[in-house]
C-alpha cells in the first residue's frame, strides 16, 4: 500500500511506476531531506503538535535511517516513488504508526523545495571553494613565469606582445567574477520554504522561523504558493554554471591551441593527456577537449529547466521532477573540471623561448611605432597609415619591422627618430605599456598584489 494509496482503487500501471519514480537521481537528496526532516519533527514537538517522545523516537529512527543510507544498506524500489517516500516508509517499519505523524504540516511540494534549496547552498560553497582554488592555481603559475613574452591575439592573429603571466591572470579575473555570482545567488538558495504545506500554508500552528534557524536560512518565504513552485535558486545556478563553463571552454581553447605543434607555447603533463590507438605518435589534451565539450552539457542543462518552467501555472505540478537531474550532472560537471583544471594547470610546461620566438619574428610592435609618432605630434590617423605602409613594405620584402634602419623610417616620416628603434624589440613593447590593468611587468605585478589580497580574504 502506498503512503498515498487511500482514495486509489487500482495499483499502479508498473511502466508508470517506473516512470513516475525519481528514487534513481533523488537518492542523494537523503542527508538534505533527513537533515529538514529533524527540524519539522523537533519544530512540531516545540510547538505541541506531536509529544516530545514522539518526537525523540522519530529523530533516533531518522539518525538510524541516515546510517543505513551512508552504508548502502537501504533498498531502493521504484514503488515508493522518491527518497522522501523511502525514508518515511523505512521510519514506520522501524518505530512504527507515530513515524506517520513525521508529515505532519507539510508537503512533499515544501519538503522538496527545501532539501533542493539545502543543496544549492551547499553546493555553492562547494563551487566557490574550487574556484578560489583555481585562481590560485593562476596566480601560481603566472608568478612562476613572471617574465614569459609571448603574443597577444585579436582575430586569432598575432596583435601586441603581452606577458604570459597577465593572459593567465585574465582569466583570474573572469573566475573572480564567477565566485561572486555564486555567493550572490546563494541569497536566493536561502531562502526557507518549509510551512508552505502543498501551496496554501498548514493548520498547524507550526513555528516556521524555528526551522529556519535550525538549518540557518536567512530569508522566509512570504508566500506559500511562491514557495513551492519556485525554482529560480536553481535557474540562477545553472546558468552561474554555465557561465564559468564558457570561462573555462576558453581557456580550454587557448591551451589547446598552445599545446599544438603549430603554437607549441606549452607541454601538457603525461598525466592530463592520451594516446591514440593506432597512432604511436599521437598526445591529446583531452581533458581540456572534454571540459570544452561539456560546456554544452552545463547550457543545455540551463535551458532544458527553462523550457520546462517556462509554461507551469502555479503551484506544484510534476514537471518539476526535471529540476533536480540536470542539477545534480552540472554539480558534478563544474566540479570535477574545476579539479581537473587545477591539477593539470599545475603540472603545465611553459617554453618561453617559443613565445618570445614568434612575437619577435612578427609586426606586433606596430602599435608602438605609431604612439611614437603621436607623441612627436602627428595625429593618430595619419601615424597609423605611415606605419601601415611600413609594414606593407615589409611584408613584399621579407623583412621585419625590427630590419628597418633609421633612414627607412625617417623616409616614412621626418618625426622619426633613432630613438624609434628601441620601441621595435618585444620586450619594450611590454615594458612600456604601464597603465593600470596593463601588460607591463609593474602592472602585472600590481594585478597580482590585488589576486593575492582576494585569495587571502576569508
């Protein structure tokens, strides 16, 4: 008999069963559900609903209930539907009747939502834990290559010199933004919807502000009906996911480009990479391939809760069973990246001469010259065409802007001066370009003093 079989004359279509069932995905929701399950029993006992040695019989039996679950000794059928029905039914084979009286005041509609807005939080702090992690994995490797010149890219063509060190740190900054968006979202995670019972609130004088100071959440809903039906705490994760999937997409495109023979910028450890199965040769950077590809899983997960949200009248209806499994696949996605990104970024190899090769042996300080000719009073228009024509020149000849002699300049404009050679090596290309937020080593090293300051904070 089911726990909700009483008005039911059939039993249940067994493919409908099977269908119906979320026990398969819902089953890691147990320490959430029998965490909440101990603050409505002790809350409903406080406020005279159920005796307290009803209520002390309940919370040993769902203590036993959650040892049982940790040790993989509870039996899962899809006939019990969920894992709130699982554990209520295992409390009344254990104690027997007044297990019954557990539901007391509530909902599985309001049950549901609080084990998932548990979990997000719980969840949230697991992610900005690894975030901050991987930034100061970042900070790490960009100190440790401090001094590394490599080219900076605009159209996937070569632009302006940069520092390794401030590319890495760019994507500090994108992970930096991620982590807020997490801890912000966590103020909608905390928000307590217990007491909402199905959608209209209970006939019990339940002490909702009890259960929320038990399980430490700020914020009460307001409305019973908005309570069970809301689903926007998830909505705001996924798509926090799914933004600092596409952070870590890039950077996955960025080393995998690095890694090729063509760039050849960077050597991914033995350990981050495999083989071919009938090419000898052959070393991959999967993992940064799979993180990369997953990022549709993690934007699909997204879209797929926006799809289903996006036509349900309130309150409660089953659709809503779909929250939780492409929840739970991009917890797991964000945080095995996270791990892995970690770990690989570590072990990486740098080979500074190969980047300082390929910015030296192209037109990456053209910039430089024209800002040259802008200090000396040219306008910038009429700079830019003069260097153009430079490079042009270059370019049919063979040659590289660092080949120009002084008269070859001083023929392109009479404001050149000898001086203007010293701009053209890469390294003082970087050197010069000292504003805040700039690729400059002092600049750098400022970035770095502020990425220090943050990894610091609590």
């Amino acid at each position: 008999m089911k726990l909700w079989g009483g008005r039911f004359s059939k039993e249940t279509d067994a493919l409908v069963e099977a269908f119906n069932a979320s026990i398969g995905f819902d089953r890691r929701l147990y320490e959430e559900d029998i965490r909440g399950s101990m603050a409505h029993c002790r809350m409903l006992a406080a406020c005279g609903i159920i005796e307290q040695a009803e209520a002390d019989a309940i919370i040993a039996g769902l203590a036993e209930i959650r040892e049982e679950i940790a040790a993989g000794k509870m039996e899962f059928t899809a006939a019990l539907e969920d894992i709130h029905m699982h554990i209520e039914k295992r409390l009344i084979d254990k104690i027997g009747p007044v297990g019954g009286k557990l539901h007391t005041g509530r909902s599985r509609n309001d049950q549901v939502a609080l084990d998932l807005h548990m979990y997000v939080k719980k969840e949230i702090l697991a992610t900005v834990a690894l975030i901050k992690n991987l930034q100061a994995v970042l900070v790490e490797v960009a100190e440790k290559h401090h001094d590394a010149v490599m080219p900076g890219y605009t159209h996937l063509q070569r632009a302006q010199p940069v520092l390794f060190a401030h590319h890495l740190l760019a994507y500090f900054w994108q992970l930096e933004r991620d982590r807020e968006r997490f801890l912000d979202a966590y103020k909608r995670a905390d928000w307590m919807p217990l007491g909402a019972g199905a959608l209209a609130g209970t006939t019990f004088p339940v002490n909702r502000e009890m259960v929320a100071e038990e399980l430490e959440f700020a914020t009460l809903y307001e409305n019973s009906m908005d309570a069970v039906s809301d689903r926007d705490f998830i909505v705001e994760f996924l798509a926090n996911a799914a933004i600092l999937m596409m952070h870590l997409s890039r950077l996955s495109e960025d080393l995998i480009l690095w890694n090729s023979q063509e760039f050849g910028f960077v050597i991914l450890d033995d350990a981050f990479t495999t083989g071919s199965s009938i090419m000898p040769q052959k070393k991959n950077p999967d993992v940064a391939e799979l993180v990369r590809g997953k990022t549709g899983r993690v934007y699909g997960h997204l879209m797929g809760l926006l799809t289903v949200l996006k036509g349900l009248p309130l309150t409660y209806n089953k659709d809503l069973q779909e929250d939780k499994e492409g929840l739970f696949d991009t917890v797991d996605t964000i945080k095995i990246c996270l791990q892995l990104y970690a770990a690989m970024l570590r072990t990486l190899q740098v080979d500074k001469e190969r980047m300082y090769a390929a910015v030296a042996g192209d037109f990456a300080s053209a910039t430089d010259l024209a800002d040259y000719l802008v200090r000396k009073g040219l306008p910038f228009r009429e700079a830019h065409a003069v260097v153009g024509k430079l490079v042009g020149k270059c370019v049919a000849q063979g040659r590289r802007l660092v080949d120009l002699t002084v008269a070859e300049l001083q023929e392109a404009s009479p404001f050149f001066g000898p001086e203007a050679l010293e701009l053209l090596p890469p390294e003082n290309c970087v050197a010069a370009r000292t504003s805040r937020g700039g690729t400059a080593a002092e600049a750098v090293e400022k970035q770095l003093q502020k990425a220090r300051e943050i990894l610091a904070q609590d």
